[in-house]
C-alpha cells in the first residue's frame, strides 16, 4: 500500500467531496480507531477501489493457455503430486 503520508508523494491535487453523514461517521470512526487522518482513509479506499497495473497484467493471461486437462479445477492436487513428486 502506499503511503501518502512520507516524502515519496511529491504533489498533490485537492479535492472537494461530499458525503452522507452516516459515511462521513464511519470515515472519521476509521480514521479515529487507525490513527491516520480523514483524508488517508479515503485515499486508501480509493487506492483499493481502483485496479492497478499488477491487476491488469493479471488479467491479460485469463484464458491465455490450454491445458490438456479438463479436471484440473477438481484433481490439482493430484496433477500438483504428479508435477513436484
């Protein structure tokens, strides 16, 4: 996770939301129990939110390969037992 609270993070930009009182409760009430501010929890919720590159170069291989086994989801125990001895 990155942290936005070090040197690493040069710059940036403000922004000015609104929220339901019942979520901004639950921000302050996260922020409180994790001792960060407001603001972190909500980068951090939209850090988790948004895909990053990792999850994208994850999903460029789905259905990428073949596999000869049609069981595999139900014998990969067995196929890993084969592969390692």
């Amino acid at each position: 996770m990155v942290n936005y609270n070090d040197d690493t993070v040069k710059t940036m930009v403000r922004l000015t939301i609104q929220l339901p009182d019942e979520l901004y409760r639950k921000v302050r009430q996260v922020a409180e129990t994790q001792r960060i501010s407001a603001a972190e929890v909500i980068r951090r919720a939209v850090t988790a939110y948004t895909p990053s590159d990792r999850w994208e170069r994850a999903m460029a291989v789905v259905g990428a390969f073949t596999d000869e086994a049609p069981d595999v989801a139900e014998r990969h125990d067995d196929y890993l037992a084969e592969a390692f001895g």
